[in-house]
C-alpha cells in the first residue's frame, strides 16, 4: 500500500498544501455534492404554499427588490424526485447538450411512491444569475411546478425574441411571486419582474465598475446622479 502510494505521489504533479488546507477542501467539495451548493453558487428555493424564497444553506429571506441578471447559456433542464415532500435525486443537463438528456424510463426507481401526494419524479427547468447589489452572488433557481416552468418560458421566449431582433436580451430582474387558485385553494407561482435588459457588452461593464446600475436598466434613460449640498463649514 505505501509503495503504490508513494508511486503515485512520485508520478503525479499533486498541490503543495498542508493538511488544514486540504480538509477545507474536502470538506467543501462534500458539502457541494451532498447540498447542491458551492462556495460559489448557492440554490434558490421557492415555496409554492407561501410565495417566499429561501437562498442557500441558511435559506435566508429573498426580497423583489434585489435585482439579479440571468446567463441564456446556464439553463438547464431535468428531472426531480419528491418524496416525503423532500426532493431525494435530481438529474440535470445543459438544454445546449441535448445528448445528455435523460429520458423518464431510465431514471432511477426510488419506489414506492404516493402519487396523490406528487411523489416520484417531475420535470425540471431552471437557470443561473448573478446578483447587482455589491456581493455578486452566483444563483442558481430550478423549478419542477408547472407554473413555475411556464414562468421560465414566458422569459426565455422573450430572451429569444430579443435576440432574434437584435435587441439588448440579457433580463436585469426580481424574484417576485404571483397568487392564484388552483381546486379551491391559494397557491403561488414565481414571477420574474423584468426591470430592464441589456447587452453582454453591458453587463460586463457594469461588473468591471465602468457602468451603473441605473445605467445598466435604463440605459439613455438613466436618471442624472442625485444631488448633495456640501456642509457648511464652521
């Protein structure tokens, strides 16, 4: 066992780093496989029931007001699996490598299921976003309802039309929620609040400090800098 382990060493180029950095290492890649988040990436949940969104590991409270920009190349499509009224298995594939698409007939079998319930597995759509406000948070939102994939859509229709016309197609927008009655009873889907669009060109700009936000939603439009009197001196 030493021996093939030191050839291994031998023969490899490895990183020179202690043990303390190398558990820290380990420790995030399991916490990432096992959550689904990252250091850079966190999940964004949305709770049909109440209309809230939860993000990452601490599922901190997510308000409309925070305005994030949606990549077109990181939508991803596939499925989930509910039991117990927990997500238990996802699989999910770039919609731009449709070769790695999974049909239902080969998912894993996580019977048995309550289908009055939802259990089994449920078609998903989701993307990734960055935030406006400073901290430049990586997202991510998948969603297997319905309502919530038609919401998607109806955005990446309009992403599509836009760049079919030319038009700036990058959504600078909010995670908002919508009420509506579905066998008697209140139930919420997500709502994207589109405030503005813009180019890649733009974006860049914007995350490399050269353009407002303001700028960045309203473009020619942007409202002039606010005003401040400077204090009288003594």
């Amino acid at each position: 066992m030493t021996t093939s382990l030191t050839a291994y060493l031998d023969n490899n180029a490895l990183p020179e780093i202690s043990d303390d950095q190398m558990i820290a290492a380990l420790a995030d890649t399991t916490d990432e496989q096992r959550t689904g988040t990252g250091a850079n990436v966190q999940y964004l949940a949305f709770s049909g029931k109440t209309g809230s969104y939860a993000l990452g590991r601490d599922r901190t409270d997510l308000t409309d007001d925070v305005l994030f920009i949606l990549e077109p190349k990181s939508v991803i499509e596939g499925w989930i699996c509910w039991k117990a009224s927990k997500p238990i298995d996802r699989v999910e594939w770039s919609i731009y490598n449709k070769r790695a698409a999974v049909q239902d007939v080969d998912l894993p079998d996580h019977a048995p299921y309550n289908t009055k319930t939802g259990e089994g597995w449920h078609r998903s759509l989701g993307f990734g976003c960055i935030s406006t406000d400073g901290a430049a948070t990586n997202v991510k939102f998948v969603t297997n309802s319905v309502s919530g994939r038609n919401a998607i859509t109806d955005l990446l229709n309009e992403i599509v039309r836009r760049m079919g016309s030319g038009a700036p197609a990058l959504p600078i927008f909010g995670f908002g929620a919508e009420s509506f009655t579905a066998q008697g009873a209140q139930n919420f889907k997500p709502k994207f609040g589109v405030s503005g669009w813009a180019t890649r060109d733009e974006v860049e700009a914007f995350f490399a400090g050269n353009a407002s936000l303001d700028e960045l939603v309203y473009g020619d439009a942007a409202p002039a800098p606010s005003y401040t009197k400077p204090k009288a001196r003594r």
